[in-house]
C-alpha cells in the first residue's frame, strides 16, 4: 500500500492511492469530470474548495470538548462563507459546472450529508444548494445506492 494509507485503487495492476485522486481518475473514466477542459478545472476547483473546508474539522480529535469547540467555531464562522460561495458560483445553473453532472455535484452531495449531520439547519438560507443535494439524490443510480447503503451517523 503506498504511503501505507487507505484507499487505494488497482487498475491493471497500477496501484492509485489518495482519495482525491483517485475520485478524478473514476471521475474522468465515466465521463463525470467535465465536458471541457475548462469544465474539468472548474470541477476540480469546486471539489478542492469544499475539501479545502473539510480539512479544517478536526476529525481526529479525541478530547470531545476540543472537538465540539472546534466543530462549533467552524459551522457558525467559516461555513457561510463557503456556502455563499458556493450559492453564487451555483447560481440559477442545475449543476455546479456545465449542463450536466459532474464528480463537482457528487462531492457537494457527499460532504453536505456530512455538514448536515452535524448541524442540520446548517444549508438553510441556501436553497439552490440543497435543491442540488435532491437533484445528485434523485439520480437513478444514487437513489438506489441511498436506498439500500447501511445506516450511520454520517
């Protein structure tokens, strides 16, 4: 396992590890990364931005006071602004970059689920955003994944 963390990813023997990018490579081999190569730079930059955000949270924290603390500082002052962000470039569009869905809309999906379970009114003032959440969520695909993954948390 290369740099002895997970996950990985073997395609014909090539070992791809870090999340990221092995999200772009799937992203690009099912035609989710963009139209353009503009399209694919906007993706990118969109998913960069949130995971930018998502490394903030203290994931890892063991001292729960810490960790509450923490989480709390960043939902109530840095997620606005992200979330503003992310309202505008989003704008009146369906999707975040170009006229169909991108591994951009995915990760927004993903990481919202995350944010919500941890302050559910958090995307409230932003109803474009969650009409996105509903829209990667409706998709045949992801509904029926929805429907059948285990139950969590998060």
């Amino acid at each position: 396992i290369p740099f002895g963390k997970i996950p990985i990813l073997e395609v014909d023997g090539v070992i791809i590890h870090q999340s990221l990018a092995i999200a772009r490579y799937l992203a690009r081999e099912s035609g989710l990364a963009g139209q353009t190569p503009v399209e694919q730079a906007l993706a990118d930059a969109i998913v960069d931005t949130i995971d930018d955000f998502m490394t903030l949270f203290p994931w890892a924290e063991k001292n729960q006071d810490v960790r509450k603390k923490a989480f709390d500082d960043i939902l109530t002052n840095k997620a606005p602004e992200l979330l503003k962000d992310l309202d505008t470039f989003l704008g009146d569009k369906n999707w975040l970059v170009g006229k169909s869905v991108t591994w951009a809309d995915f990760y927004w999906d993903v990481c919202s689920t995350t944010l919500l379970a941890c302050k559910p009114d958090l995307a409230d003032n932003y109803p474009r955003l969650l009409a996105l959440r509903d829209r990667v969520q409706a998709l045949p695909a992801i509904a029926a994944w929805i429907q059948k993954r285990p139950k969590t948390i998060m």
